[in-house]
C-alpha cells in the first residue's frame, strides 16, 4: 500500500512540474482585464482562471471600489491571482484624488501590482463629450503636470511607478496650439511620471508611435496592444491594420517593459473568445 502511495505522490509531482514547465513556456503577455469587465463583474474568479487558460502572464485591473480590487481585497485578489500563474503588474486607478491617492497607493501596492496608471486626466480634469464621442480636458496643462508629479512622488515614496495612459486627444494640439502629451513629456520628471503607450488612440490621432519613442526615449514603459480595423473600429491583435511588427521593432527605444493586450468593445464577438484570438496575434506578431 505504501509502495503505491509512494508511485502516486511521485506521478503528482512529476505531473504537477511538467504542468507549471508547460504553462510556463506557453504563458506570455498580459491583458487589460477591461477587455472582460463584464465577465470580471459576473464572476472576477472563474474570469481570471479563463485568462490564465487563454495564454497570459500577468494582468492589468481596472476595478477598484472601497478599498478592493473586483470585490476581493487586496491580498486576497494578489494571492489568488498568483495562484493561477498571473501577475498582478499594472491597475488603472481613475478615482485617485489628493484625499484618497494615499490609500489608493497603499492598496495597490498591497495587491502586488508595480504601477499606478492614471487612465484619464483626473479629479474632474476630464471630459467627454457624448453627442460627438470626444474626449479632452479642463483645466491648464500645468495643473495636469502638477497633479501627476504629485501623485508621481507619492507611489515612488510606496515603492510604486506612476504612469499616465493616452487616449487620442492628448497627441492633438489643443486650444493653445500644444499637444498635452508633449507638455507632459517635456514637463514632469522621469523619476516620478512615465507613460503606458495606447497604440491604437497614438494611431487614431493620427501620430506615429515610433517617433515618440525616437524623440522621447524610455519614457513608454507599458503599451496597449489595441488593433484597429479599416474603418477606425477596436480589433482584435492582428486581424487590423496596425503595424505592430514595426513599432515592437522599436520597443527598446521606447523603454517598453510589458504590454497588455485591450480591446474596449468586441462588437460581434464575445471578449473571451477575442482575447484568445489576440494572444495567437501575439505569437504571430513576435511578442513575446
């Protein structure tokens, strides 16, 4: 009896190496879980093990209500997110103001993730205008620095990387003829304020992302790999017309460290079966 208990343990862990081996290997990039905010808002759990399945290594949050990351608390989603092979890098904190950005720091930190993006300009900088679907800001250019480098400051203080996300808007000039990213860039410092690149809004506005990267090395430290099709709509990772192979070219310029596939709407498909697709463009593409 104790010879077959002895052969089972041994076929257990063989198993169990040769499993953690495998999805090892298989396991790359990561996934912008607003792809699968319905999902996550159905069932955060079974969620995250479906991403894990679908080939990715770590993830990016984008749910943060009274002190929890998609209902669990901090480290409690780190641990069970670990537990599936994901780490936990990046969360999108929309909602941080200077009464809050303390906590908000410490429970992301807490969660195991490495950056604090700020996705739009924050604490009511931000608009958006429904009737035509635009997106700017209020405020001046100066203020948007200000708060950043504050915030900046904070997460260094935490042991935390502060980054600012980009839609389209902030690589137009605006009224005064500046483009906000360009201010940003040329106005806060490195130590404290960086930038995750969203290919797809750089692309939709218009600029090349590659030219960022020449002009402002290092300063891109996660990308967005958002797809577009033909008539300007999100794709799924190489069924568009983005060029990913040139701009991945360039990565070590821009100082990309990890990327995160996203696809805000999925129109006739459903998200868990585009973020599968995204992952084999991703393969194809060369990310790795």
């Amino acid at each position: 009896m104790n010879r077959i208990l002895s052969l089972k343990g041994i076929f257990t862990l063989a198993f169990t190496l040769f499993s953690i081996t495998f999805y090892a290997q298989d396991s790359f990039g990561g996934l912008a879980l607003y792809t699968v905010r319905e999902n996550m808002g159905e069932d955060a759990k079974a969620t995250l093990q479906k991403v894990a399945d679908a080939g990715y290594a770590y993830i990016e949050a984008a749910d943060y209500k009274d002190g929890k990351f998609y209902g669990m608390e901090p480290q409690a989603f780190k641990a069970y997110a670990e537990s599936l092979g994901l780490d936990p890098v990046s969360a999108h904190m929309g909602g941080a103001t200077m009464e809050n950005a303390d906590q908000q720091i410490a429970d992301t930190k807490a969660a195991g993730f490495e950056y604090f993006t700020i996705p739009v300009p924050p604490m009511g900088m931000f608009t958006f205008d429904r009737e035509n679907r635009t997106m700017g800001m209020k405020g001046t250019m100066k203020e948007f620095a200000d708060i950043l480098t504050i915030l900046g400051k904070k997460c260094d203080a935490a042991g935390l990387k502060l980054l600012y996300h980009n839609h389209d808007f902030e690589f137009k000039d605006n009224e005064e003829g500046v483009k906000p990213i360009v201010y940003l860039l040329e106005n806060t410092d490195p130590k404290y304020v960086n930038f995750q690149m969203d290919l797809y809004w750089v692309t939709r506005a218009g600029a090349d992302p590659v030219g960022y990267f020449e002009e402002y090395p290092g300063r891109f430290k996660l990308w967005h790999v958002k797809d577009m099709d033909e008539e300007g709509k999100f794709a799924p990772v190489g069924e568009g017309t983005i060029d990913f192979k040139r701009i991945l070219g360039e990565k070590e310029a821009s100082g990309m460290i990890k990327y995160f596939v996203e696809q805000d709407m999925t129109w006739d498909k459903k998200p868990l079966e585009v973020i599968k697709i995204s992952h084999k463009g991703l393969k194809e593409i060369g990310f790795k």
